[in-house]
C-alpha cells in the first residue's frame, strides 16, 4: 500500500509490502498464540491506574522488578523503540516534524506491535496530541511514552564540571519543563534549538517512565568527581544518594529529586532513571584496551528513592553489540553461552543484570545494528556496526530484542524508528567536508545515518537524467562497445546506465576523474592516468571492487601510521578502498598487540535494489539487464565529501584533510579489449534541501514477530 504523505510536495511514505506482511501474519501483538489451550486470544493492553502513597500510577520499579498496570495484569517487559527528533534535511534543532508525521509513524508502530516510544528530550505539543490521540483510539494496544530530557547544553563538557551553577540550573529548568509539557502546562516562547509553544495535552497516562541525562562523558565525569570531592550527600523527599556515591552520583540524585517532585505535583509517580552506557558503567572490564573505556564508573545503585517515590528507580544502559573493544577481549564474558552459542554480549547484559540484583531491575534503552554499506566496528556473533543488509540488521535487532526479554530485563528498546542524516561516525566524519551540511545527503559509507526501523530514501534526482555520452556514429561498431552512458544523481548515490551493442562480458573498469590535479599510474584494468577512484567489475562472476588511488586513501585520516602487515601492500599506487574499523591495540592483562581492522567499504556487491521486490539487496551496487549494466555509487566511493556543495575530499594525514570545490566528475571505462575511453562527465546542481520517501525496511517482518513474542501479559 502507498500513503502520500507530501511535505510541500517534497517526501512520500511507502510502506510497500512490509506492512502487509505485518498485518497478515498478525504481528500487532494484540493477538497471541496461547499453545496450552491451542488457540489464538485478544491481550489487552489497555492502562489500569493504580494509587500508591496517596499518587497516581501506571507503572512501578523495585528490586523485585519492573511492573506496567494494564486491565489484563501486571506486565514486566516493556518493549519499544527510541524516535528522533528530526528527519532528512534538517538538524534536530530546526525541530521540522510535523503533526502528520507524527501520527502516521504512531500508526506504523502500534501495527508493527510496538508497545513504547522513547524520546530523549522534549518534543513539539503535536507529538503529546499525537500520542494521546493514539492511545485514545487503540485502548487496548496504547503506546507507551518514556519520556527522556537531555542537558540543554554542553556547558558540564565545556567545564569540566557538572556543579558548575549554569550547568545545574539550566537543567533543572529544562526538567521542570519536561513534566510540564507531559502534562499539558507548558507555554515556552520560540527558542532556537528548543521546541516551542503551548503543551495543552496530559499524557501522564501514558507515561511509563523518565530517563533523565545523556551518555555521560568519561571525562566530564571523571572532572566532576575531581572538583567536587566534598559535595554534600543528597538526601531529598523523593531520591537520595548512597553512602560512598560520588559527587557525579550525587549531583544525578538532587536532579531525580527535581523531577520526581515535578511530578510529584501534578500528582503522579513513575519510574525514573538516568542514561547511562558501558563507557561509564559500573564494572571493571580489565582487558578494555582504551583507557577512556574504563577510566571511571557512575553507579545507579547509589541514587535511590525513597518510601515517598513509589514510582522507583531502574538502571537504563544503551548497549550494543560491537562497543566498546572489551566485548571482544574480556575473558570473562567469552565462554557465556546463550541460545546454544557463545554470546559475549549476552554475557555483559547479565554481568549489568548480576551488578543491580536486589536493587533495582536494568533495562536496555538503546540497541540495535545499521544496514549501512560503511561498517565502523566489528560485532559479536557477525553483529557488526553496519555493512549489514536491511534484513540481516532486522534480523539481529529483532533476536537482540528476544534476547533481552529472555534474560529477564525489564525492557529494550531499538534504536532508532527512522534513519538520520545528519548522525556521524568516528570513521567517516573526517571525510564529510563541510561537517555543517550533513543533513543534506545520506551517506552510505555512515552506519550511524541507518539504525532506522524506517529507511528515508533520497526521491527523484539532484542532476539529470543526462546522455553524457553517445558513441559517434562514425565509429565503427565494436562487438562489446559502449552505445551511451546516462547519468543521474541524488541526495545518496550517483546513478550510471552503461548501454552496450550485446551484453557485456568478461571484465569492466570504470574510471572516475574527481580531482583533475591529480594523476599517476592507471588503476587495474585501464590504461586512464587521471582516474582518482576506479570501479572493477568481473562480469562473468558477479563481483567488484572500488579501489583509490594512493595518495587520496581516506584512511591516512583517521589513523597514522598504519602499521604494515594489516592491510594489503598498494598494487601500483592503489588500495581497495577500505574503511577503518578499529585501531591496534596492545591488551591490558595478556600484553597481546592486536591489529589493526578494516571493513571493504568498496566492495561491490551485485543485485536487485528496488525495495518490494523477491530478491531485494539494499548492499547491492551494479546488476545487468540484457546489454544495459545498471550501477549506483555512494558518493563517499567516487570521493566526494559533500555532493550537495560539490566538495571533494583531499586527504593530508591524521586528523588533517581539506576539499576543493569541482564542476563535476569524468568518467572513463574500459572493458576487455577495449580499450580506455572518456565517457563524459558527470553533472549535478548544488542544493539546499532535500526530497525523500519513507520506508518500513525489508525484513522487518521479524522485528513485529519480536514485539509479539515478548509482548504477552498474564491472563
């Protein structure tokens, strides 16, 4: 089915066959399988309201557990997924979401069977009309808010120090703000950066928790505890700090106090806790090879609440399955087995769950794996940063999902709904030149642009369709001889349809001239010196490679020298282009040096692209039709580091890199004996927004077949 969802004519959601596939096979989660009386029955979610302490409440955490009220019992799983704040062409401070935006993802999620939506700061009134809209319509399968709110500034980074009275103050105010705009009693004039307007829906009844905070930095952190040694314990009406908490502890237990008594007085109470990541978590990985990694800790089991908070607290972490380095060298957590095999993630989510036992119950915010072309670091079980398929990356999310479930957490939630442009990535931001236009293209060497549930495609073109070129007639007709090159360009790719006289065969290289001063030796398989990036395929076996020349390798960028013996030696002058996965590193407990890793970001998968189709490949590059090669090529593989500038990218060395503005991109090819020819350039304007449809991606199927499973409530 397609929805139009226009936005001035510029975006179209395409739902296409996924979200048929969830209704048919019924992975809305309201209806399970009950094996024991072998037939399908209705679960209701629908909220029950409880009185605690003289408060309202839908939900409480303790030792025992996490607990959500619904009329069919007490759930003690709460699976969801985390939501942006901005879509394509924007950064989250322009705050572009619309209302129907919101509302139509609502609808995606509640039939995707998804049971929470968790945002990290606060959204415009339309997503709090939005929601309580929602809920309103579907009584028995609302959708449940976890209601974040981040640092409204970097002004604790800046310092050093958490304490430092703007730091603190701004973020009381901002949680003060938070609780009222959740129940409908906000009014804050237009701010750049901050939502605006007047919040006039409650949706308390909704709301089954607070994650308060972002993921704190090691070294802020590390410099709050180091100015503040005598900071005084916390010992507030709803949370108070622990004997032995540090002054990060104990500034994290007054804020729980700001907002449990902001809520307090609307009169209701919640679960409330703060974010929280392996970076600073509580345990000691003694193999982590990066100091930052395990240079200082912050406990939730030191910020408690008290009798009067009935809501409780719980621990939230944001854990994935390839970061940081000690899941893979940890010895502790490598002969962990789970589901039949060795799991060291499974291992640090238990290792998480055995540190808060008896205290409080630990839920696992963020998780997830991106079906990007770029990969950034290997993961756990084939569970890399990216260079996975939509399907593969659903596939793990959803057993990631399962996992979580089974280990007895008390929720997951998938990061993220939909794909962001402007994210960046350790291994790619270097070579995105300017670093303030990254919401207006979608990099696909970028695995941190592609976690989304829904992918936000690039709609229509930038540039083109052109004929750059025709064979003069006057030549004579060459068996395999090229008869035209069209060219056309998006926000993501540059698109090329070689026309040949029969069907082509053998071997293919294309040359691209992105950088006209730069010259040297011909890359495999031409004879064309100016060619900067060249794209080898062999035809007869269906495989490629994209390789760079020398002096314009992207990885000299983010890592220098790299040592010898960990990639291959360059082959006249050029590499495969390759992307850095992680650095050497020399382990803390055995002394063992590992090598340094990298991901074929340049290789050129073959296949069939167009989503809805049997044989969809979201890596695919290239594939022939008859006597026409259909190729795409992510603009980061041809070298450029901002398309909708014309900007390309020239590296110098370690943290250091420029780029020239150029008129566009030559192309030559040559294919078995034929020998090199131009082929003409490659043209496209500048822009300054972007078009874009929405998605749900292939393999989704099995997130909702995910969400059913742990979605069942007693009764």
């Amino acid at each position: 089915m397609t929805y139009d969802a226009p936005r001035g004519g510029h975006r179209w959601v395409w739902l296409s066959i996924t979200l048929a596939l969830v209704l048919a096979t019924s992975i809305s989660g309201l209806v399970v399988w009950r094996a024991h009386e072998g037939k399908s029955v209705v679960v209701s979610w629908a909220v029950q309201v409880h009185k605690i302490g003289g408060l309202r409440a839908i939900a409480t955490s303790s030792a025992a557990g996490y607990s959500l009220y619904t009329v069919r019992g007490v759930v003690h799983f709460l699976p969801g997924v985390d939501l942006g704040a901005t879509t394509p062409g924007h950064q989250p401070g322009e705050l572009a979401i619309t209302a129907n935006d919101y509302s139509q993802w609502l609808t995606e999620m509640g039939l995707l069977g998804i049971r929470a939506v968790r945002i990290y700061t606060i959204h415009p009134p339309a997503f709090y009309d939005a929601l309580a809209a929602y809920d309103r319509a579907h009584p028995d399968a609302p959708i449940y808010l976890i209601q974040g709110v981040y640092l409204p500034n970097d002004i604790y980074l800046q310092k050093g120090n958490l304490y430092d009275p703007v730091a603190t103050s701004t973020f009381s105010q901002e949680l003060r703000n938070a609780s009222a705009a959740v129940h409908g009693t906000l009014s804050r004039p237009f701010q750049h950066g901050f939502s605006s307007g007047r919040w006039t829906t409650d949706v308390s009844q909704w709301t089954a928790g607070w994650i308060i905070g972002v993921e704190w930095d090691p070294f802020a952190v590390a410099s709050t505890d180091r100015l503040n040694p005598d900071a005084p314990a916390v010992a507030g009406r709803y949370f108070h700090s622990t004997p032995g908490s540090s002054p990060t502890e104990r500034w994290l237990a007054a804020r729980m106090n700001d907002i449990a008594s902001d809520v307090a007085a609307t009169g209701w109470t919640v679960p409330i806790a703060f974010a929280n990541w392996p970076t600073v978590d509580p345990l000691r990985h003694p193999n982590e090879p990066n100091p930052r990694e395990d240079m200082v800790g912050v406990d939730a089991n030191h910020v408690l609440p008290t009798a009067s908070w009935g809501g409780g607290t719980y621990a939230s972490y944001h854990c994935y399955p390839y970061y940081p380095d000690f899941l893979q060298y940890q010895p502790s957590l490598q002969n962990f087995v789970f589901d039949g095999h060795a799991d060291s993630y499974a291992a640090y989510l238990r290792a998480l769950q055995s540190h808060h036992k008896g205290v409080m119950p630990v839920m696992i915010t963020e998780f997830g794996v991106p079906s990007s072309i770029g990969s950034a670091h290997p993961g756990t079980l084939g569970r890399s940063q990216g260079d996975l398929s939509e399907q593969q990356a659903m596939r793990d999310d959803a057993q990631m999902l399962r996992e979580i479930h089974d280990l007895g957490m008390a929720g997951a939630f998938i990061f993220e709904w939909t794909d962001e442009w402007y994210k960046k990535t350790w291994n790619t931001q270097l070579h995105e030149v300017p670093a303030d236009r990254l919401e207006l293209w979608h990099d696909e060497f970028s695995d941190e642009q592609y976690f989304g549930i829904v992918a936000t495609d690039p709609l229509g073109t930038q540039g083109g369709p052109e004929i750059i070129y025709r064979r003069p007639s006057a030549t004579p007709t060459a068996a395999e001889g090229i008869r035209t090159i069209t060219a056309w360009t998006d926000e993501s790719w540059i698109h090329l349809d070689l026309s040949f006289a029969r069907p082509p065969a053998g071997s293919l290289t294309i040359g691209l001239d992105t950088l006209p001063q730069v010259t040297g030796a011909p890359p495999p398989g031409s004879a064309d010196r100016n060619a900067d990036y060249a794209l080898v395929f062999d035809l007869i076996h269906k495989q490629g490679q994209a390789w760079v020349r020398e002096q314009l390798d992207p990885d000299q960028i983010d890592y220098a020298p790299i040592p010898a013996g960990s990639r291959p030696a360059p082959a006249d002058g050029w590499r495969p282009l390759q992307l850095a996965m992680d650095r050497p590193w020399q382990l803390p407990l055995t002394g063992r040096q590992t090598t340094m890793k990298f991901d074929n970001a340049g290789l050129l998968p073959y296949g069939d692209w167009s989503p809805g189709t049997a044989a969809y490949d979201s890596l695919a590059l290239w594939h022939v039709n008859g006597t026409t090669l259909t190729l795409r090529i992510p603009w980061a593989m041809a070298g450029i580091s901002d398309p909708s500038s014309h900007q390309a990218l020239i590296p110098k060395g370690l943290f250091q890199q420029t780029s020239v503005t150029i008129s566009g991109i030559g192309t030559t090819v040559a294919a078995n004996s034929i020998p090199t020819q131009p082929t003409g350039i490659v043209h496209w304007d500048d822009w300054q927004s972007v078009r874009y449809r929405e998605r749900i991606k292939a393999g989704t199927a099995a997130i909702g077949s995910a969400f059913a499973a742990v979605s069942r409530t007693p009764g």
